[in-house]
C-alpha cells in the first residue's frame, strides 16, 4: 500500500510540474501563436497526465484529459487554429485537471461531486470535444513493439514486399552449400512475389569454374514477418553469402512510428544506434556487428576516414536512411533528456534540512574544537585544525547551496495572476520579469509566494489604472508590473514596480488620522507617510474589490517578510507609479558573521554588512557624542553603542580603546561601537524562541565553539534605530 | 557415359544422362565446353537429369552465355522435372527462352 502511496505521490508531483509547465507554455502562446515548442509542451502535459492517471485508474482525469489532449492533437497537427479563448479554455482545462487529481488525494473513493462533473462537462463543450465523455477512455497500450501497428502492413499488399538480395560467395558451392535449397527454404515462410536470378560476375570460356558459385539472386518477398526471421533463413549462408534484406516500405514507416515514439519513462538511457534499431527490428544483430566489424577495420585502416556506423549501415544497404536519420534524432533526444535529467535529483527536503542542522553542528563543534588548539598552544594540531575549519566552511556553503533555489520560477507564476487579474478588470497589464536567475533559500522562496502576490494584486488592482484613464494621463494603455530581483550585501532584493496611479500621501495621512494611527498635528516624512501602509487597518482605495482593499493585507506583508528576517519599504510618485522593495536574507541557516564584544557580552553581525572597522578616536573620526554622528573621512553617520543599547549602560569611560564597525545596509550607513573586535566567526543561526520575538535589535542566536551564546543582531532593525530614532536616543541615552 | 552425343541435321544433340550437381559439375563442364568450339547447333536434352542443383544451373547459364558469344544456337529441350523446377523456382525459364514440355507423368509438385 505504502508503496503505491509512494507512487501516487509521484505521479502528483509529476503531474504538478506538468500542468506548471503547461500553463507556462499556454501564456507563451498567447505571445506567439505559431510556437511548435509551446504547443508540443502543452500536449505531452495532457497525453503524460492521461497516461499516468490511467494507471491509477484515475478515470474521469484519463476521460477528461483525453478531451483536451485530442484538440491538442488537432492544434499540433495545425487542423485547428489556436486563439485567444482556446487558450483562456485550456488555462481552465489545466486548473480542471488539478482539482481532478486533488480530488483523487482526498477521497478517491467518493463519486466525483456534481459540481466537477459539471465544469468538466461544460469544459469538454468550449473545448468543442466529443461528448462522449463518459465512456471511459482506454489508455494507450504501451505499443513500444507493439503488433497492432505491424498489423496494419497486412491489408497495403503493395507497400509490404520485403526485398531481399543475396550474393553468394565464390566459395559457396565448394563449403556445401546450394543457395536453392535456401530460396526454398525461404518460400515456406512467405510468397516469393518475384525473383531474379543473375550472375554478373560468370567469367567468360574456360575461366569458368563451376565449381565456384556465382549466383546473385534479388528476392521480392511477401511475408507477415519480420527481418530477423527473414534472416535467419540464411544464417548458414551468412559466411559465404552477402545478404540485404530492404523491408517494404509500409515497414519503413513502422520503424519511423516505432522510433517517433517516445521512451520509457523511466528507463530512459541512451542506447547505441545500432541497439536501437535492432530494438525496433529495423536491423538484426548480425547487420550491426558486420557494420561494426566494418567500421573497426575502416578505423585501422584510416582512423580519420572512419565513418559513423549509421553511415556504414546506409551504404551497406542494411538500414535506409530515413529510418537512420530518425534514429539519430532519437538518440539525440534521448541524450538531451538524460542530461537534464541528471542535473536534478529529487531530495526530500527534509533530509536537506537535516543535513543542513548537521553541518551548522559541525560547524560550532569545529570552533570549539579550534578554541581548544589556541588555548592549549599545539603548534602541530594548529595546521591540521585550520585546514578541517576551511573544509568544514567550505562543506557549509555546499550545503546552502543545495537549498538555493532560482526565484525564477516563482515569478514567472504571476504571469497567470497578472493575465487573470487584468481580464478581469478589463485592464491591459504586461508583466516585466527581470533577474529571475538570481538565487536564495527554498524556504525563503516558499514563503515569499504569499506576500508577493499579494503585492502585486495590490499593483494590478490599485496601482495601474483603466486604459481611459491612463490614455487621459498620457500614459501607454498597457500598464507594467516589473518584477525584478537581483543580490546586495547578503541579502536579495525584490521590487515589484508599477507605472500606475502612484499613492496619494494625503489621501493615507487622512485616512491614518481618522483610524487613530497619527495625531493630525504630527509631522511626517513622505517615506513615513509611505510606511503607514504597512499598518494594519489601512486602505486607500474608497472600495473594497475582490482582489484586495480591505484593508487587512499590507501589515501581514510586512509581518510575514519580517518573519523571514526581512524587511519592507514602499516609494511612490503620484502618477508615476509605486515600487515595493523587498529586502530578504539569502539564508535562515548559517551565516559568516563578524563578532565583536561589548560589555563582556559577545555580539555577531552578519559579515556581508559590515563595511569597515575603524577607531572610535579623535584622531580617526570626528565624534559628536550629544548627536551620536561620527564624521569618517567626510562621511557623516549616526552611531551606535552597543553596550549601551542592550545594557542600558549609561556612563562610560573613556579608559580603554573603542572601535567602531561600519555596517551598510541599502543605502543607510550606521557605526556600531564596540569594546573588541573579534574577528570572522561562522555563525550558525538558532532561532529565539517566541517568547523573544519582540525583542529589538535581535534576530537571533548562535552558540560559540566555548558554548556561550552570542546574540546575533538584527543589522536592519539597529540601523532604522540609529537613523530614525536617534534624536530619541541620543537625548535617553546622553541625559 | 553419362553424356551421349548424336548429330541430327546438323544439330548435335547432347543428352545429358546425369544428375547436374556439384559432384558432376567440373567433368560435364570439361566435356560440355568442346561442342562450344565446334561452330554448330546444340541441342541439349536435359530428360536425364534426375536432380539438378546451383552448380548445375550455373552451368547452363554458363553454356547459354558462351553460346551466346560463339555465336551458337543453343536449346535446351526435354527439361526433366529437377529442372524445370529449378528454372521455375528461379524464374529463369524466360530467360532460356525455350519452351517447356510439361509431361504429364511428372509429380505434381
């Protein structure tokens, strides 16, 4: 049971990715009509899904999806032309078949609910489809040699001659051999339709010997059988005989089909030429060992004459070259298919996970192990200690990479959304993907997907307005949504940018003042105006859609990316558009860190941010210590004691050295004072529990190799402290 | 003597009183090609021929090319059943052009 669970589970995933696929290739061709690539992608989606249902006995999806895969057929085919409301039918057909197989995982036992049987029905009419769904259809056979294609050959008498030649040897008579008992032979497998008997070769007057052979024959041969069994009739001959045997032509045809159609699914390898089209019948083993043994001496003779097997095969007449060429192109197909194939393994993502845990062990471990090298001063265990810690680091970022994943993938999903969204509305909205290579964590991934379109609902639903409209603005009818992706300083950014409407400050100051989130005499930045989006309970547009406005969204935004250790911003220009921009770790595991000591207490920051360290002296740095700005070199920037910050340490003295680490984070720059500096430290990042998440400043902890905890700051957090409240600060932490 | 050879109008008739196999092939190939040289008719009565085999086919298309470029007339006539049905099996009875007497006697086959 367990096992066919295991299957089914399979067969899902396999099946989630084709009609992934699927959509994919639809909205392309709604680009570009005339793409065979596309076409084809859409129809081995359905036929693959038709097949694998089929034996799960799922069979309303094997019933619906032979529908869908017969219009396919027809569009491939170019009988049937595919438009604009085809391709909106087979959208629905491809959600159709996702419910279908939802329904399966359920509760494959019960009925199929009315409801589905309805909107496949009714998806089977658009589709213009026979409505003879209820039969359920047979799936394929699996004909991979099958002989119901080989049947076919009997009824076309005249394309099914087989031809065969025979040369015999000049020493055939002598070895025992008499080629008529051969053709003899021959004739109780089959009609010899014709023959020709001709002896090219018969030397003039006393030359003759008559007791060599000199006989050629050409056999036209009508048989129900194959090359094989025509061969072996003259497997004794075979030392003395030259044998071509030409299957008929509907044969021909056979091999093509046989060799058009796809492979095993499974047991996908690539086989040689030669295997192939004896696989298929097109050759018999002899054929390609003579054809091989032909090659070798060529190659001995000249090795750089030698030719291509198939070439061999076509000049010695053993194979034709059609069949050869297709069977090239398969093998070429074959080959591809397992090199994209052997790119990707499927791996629990658990087991990831687990292996990720065990290296962040062994990463603390192999500092604790390297603590004790320094402390006890073993010169000869140092050298072995720094080349493990150098392979253990490089053993974590393998590690993580194994967990990255190109969010690509999740943009191009909006498409669907984009294209929906904006017929719905009645808008006209093109969606721009720009760095989709760029990479971060699966589980970040995962879990940006629902921020995200929620995002762009808001862009499409608020941001880019009716085409009238922005015809009046003097704007192009068709609204943009970029998405854009690209790496800064450890972290991705992600910007969703429309060219809508742009956000109305006033519009949000009124509305947060009558909800009670600002006094009406407080004074904002246009950036702070910005953030109140991000509140709970705020919408500007005057009415609610279906798609978004309600006013919950923004704040769970922000909640969820600030979860991930992220943050969110907003920018606008009344008119102009609105750009969301999204900062994200690249990964929750195991961060280089840089750690520094304040008050006997061990901090971590994220190694990408830092920018510099310096001296907190006069002679380094101007310090303002009543605005808490230092002065690098020109550069003025808030600063930050951290001692300070977490201890609430309110004198200090000034009797031992200071120093300052410059961290970046965008555009902002921020000092953060410290006591020590203590250098790189990889930083195995465990979460805090929930009783700390309303901790400031902190976004983690990590063990260090003596065992002690350090905390990891929350770079992000402390620069909006050190920027935005530095006044508050400066005048708490001075007086 | 499996060969006998008689002159009838000028016409020499051999009669091959033999089988027409590998085994006999050389030796009737050795007598046969004389009659080559001689410039006259040759009729060639294949009535005695119990069995033919390749070699012994080969040897008539032999003789009928060589009758060819010697200029000679060459039939065969009197074609026992071993030959005419190899010559029927080969579809070559055309190419001898001569005509076949199928007796009644013979095995249906």
């Amino acid at each position: 049971m367990s096992e066919l669970d295991a299957a089914i589970q399979t067969f899902v995933q396999e099946a989630d990715e084709l009609l992934a696929e699927m959509e994919l290739a639809l909205l392309g061709l709604e680009d570009n009509p005339d793409d065979s690539e596309s076409i084809n992608s859409v129809f081995r989606a359905m036929h693959t899904i038709k097949g694998s249902s089929g034996l799960f006995g799922f069979d309303s999806i094997v019933a619906f999806a032979h529908e869908a895969e017969t219009v396919l057929d027809q569009v491939r085919r170019g009988q049937r032309e595919i438009d604009g409301a085809l391709i909106s039918t087979l959208l629905n057909c491809k959600d159709h078949t996702s419910k279908l197989i939802e329904h399966y995982l359920t509760e494959a036992e019960q009925e199929l609910p009315q409801e589905l049987k309805l909107k496949g029905e009714s998806l089977i009419k658009q589709l213009g489809g026979a409505t003879t769904k209820q039969k359920s259809m047979p799936v394929e056979a699996d004909s991979k040699h099958g002989t119901s294609e080989a049947s076919d050959t009997e009824d076309d008498t005249n394309d099914s001659d087989w031809v065969i030649l025979l040369e015999f040897g000049p020493d055939a008579l002598r070895n025992g051999m008499d080629p008529l008992s051969f053709i003899r032979y021959l004739k109780t497998l089959g009609d010899i339709v014709d023959i020709l008997t001709s002896t090219p070769d018969l030397p003039t007057g006393e030359a003759m010997d008559p007791e060599s052979c000199y006989l050629h024959f050409k056999i036209v041969f009508r048989a129900n059988t194959d090359k094989q069994s025509i061969e072996s009739v003259f497997e004794f001959a075979e030392d003395d005989c030259e044998i071509r045997i030409i299957p008929p032509h509907s044969q021909i045809e056979h091999y093509l089909d046989l060799l058009a159609e796809p492979s095993d699914e499974d047991g996908a390898q690539v086989e040689r030429l030669g295997e192939m089209l004896i696989n298929i019948g097109a050759l018999t083993p002899k054929e390609v060992a003579k054809a091989l043994q032909r090659q070798s001496e060529d190659k001995a003779e000249s090795p750089e004459q030698a030719k291509p097997i198939g070439e061999i095969l076509v000049e010695q007449q053993s194979a034709e070259q059609p069949v050869v060429e297709q069977a090239l192109k398969k093998q070429q197909s074959v080959k591809q298919k397992i090199a994209a194939e052997a790119n990707y393994i499927r791996v629990d993502s658990e087991k990831l996970g687990k292996l990720i845990n065990l290296v962040g062990e062994l990463v603390i471990s192999g500092a604790a192990m390297r603590m004790m090298v320094d402390r006890h001063g073993l010169s000869d265990v140092e050298e072995v200690a720094v080349s493990m810690n150098d392979l253990v680091s490089e053993i974590r970022d393998t590690a993580l990479e194994l967990r990255m994943v190109a969010i690509g993938e999740t943009f191009s999903r909006f498409r669907r959304v984009v294209r929906d969204v904006s017929n719905e509305l009645n808008k006209q909205i093109e969606l721009k993907i720009t760095g989709g290579e760029t990479e971060l964590d699966k589980t970040v991934v995962e879990k940006i997907n629902d921020p995200l379109t929620h995002l762009i609902r808001n862009s499409l639903d608020h941001g880019i307005e009716m085409p009238e409209q922005r015809r009046a603005a003097g704007k192009p009818e068709q609204g943009t949504v970029h998405l854009n992706a690209y790496h800064d300083s450890g972290h991705i950014v992600i910007q969703i940018a429309d060219d809508g409407a742009g956000l109305n400050d006033e519009k949000i100051r009124t509305k947060a003042i009558a909800n009670g989130l600002i006094t009406p005499d407080q004074v904002l930045t246009k950036q702070e105006v910005f953030d109140l989006i991000f509140e709970a309970g705020l919408s500007t547009k005057d009415e609610a859609s279906n798609l978004s406005g309600r006013g919950v969204g923004m704040d769970v935004v922000r909640r969820n990316i600030e979860a991930l250790r992220g943050s969110v911003s907003l920018d606008s220009e009344p008119g102009q558009g609105t750009t969301v921009t999204i900062h994200l770790p690249l990964t929750l595991a195991i961060i280089d860190g840089f750690m520094v000591e304040a008050e006997q207490e061990c901090y971590i920051i994220p190694l990408s941010m830092v920018e510099e360290c310096v001296e907190m002296s006069p002679e380094e740095c101007e310090v303002d210590e009543i605005q808490h700005y230092v002065n690098l070199r020109g550069e003025v920037m808030p600063y930050l004691r951290l001692g300070d910050y977490f201890n609430n340490r309110k004198q200090h003295s000034n009797i031992h050295r200071e120093s300052m680490v410059v961290v970046r984070f965008g555009q902002t720059k921020v000092g953060f004072v410290v006591d020590k500096l203590h250098g790189e430290h990889q930083t195995v990042i465990k979460p805090l529990g929930k009783v700390f998440e309303q901790l400031k400043g902190i976004s983690g902890a990590t063990v260090l190799g003596s065992g002690d905890v350090a905390l990891i700051l929350d770079v992000q957090g402390l620069v909006q402290f050190a920027t935005r409240d530095k006044s508050r600060a400066s005048i708490g932490l001075a007086g | 003597m499996a060969i006998e050879v008689s002159e009838k109008n000028g016409i020499t008739i051999i009669a091959i009183q033999d089988d027409m196999t590998i085994y006999t092939a050389s030796e009737q190939k050795a007598r046969l090609s004389k009659y080559l040289q001689s410039g006259r008719e040759l009729q060639i009565n294949l009535s005695g021929v119990s069995e033919m085999d390749s070699a012994g086919l080969q040897l008539l298309l032999w003789l009928k090319q060589e009758a060819g470029r010697n200029a000679i007339k060459l039939s065969l006539v009197r074609h026992s059943q071993a030959v005419v049905e190899v010559l029927e099996l080969l579809n070559l009875t055309g190419h001898f052009g001569d005509p076949v007497v199928i007796s009644a006697n013979w095995n249906a086959s």
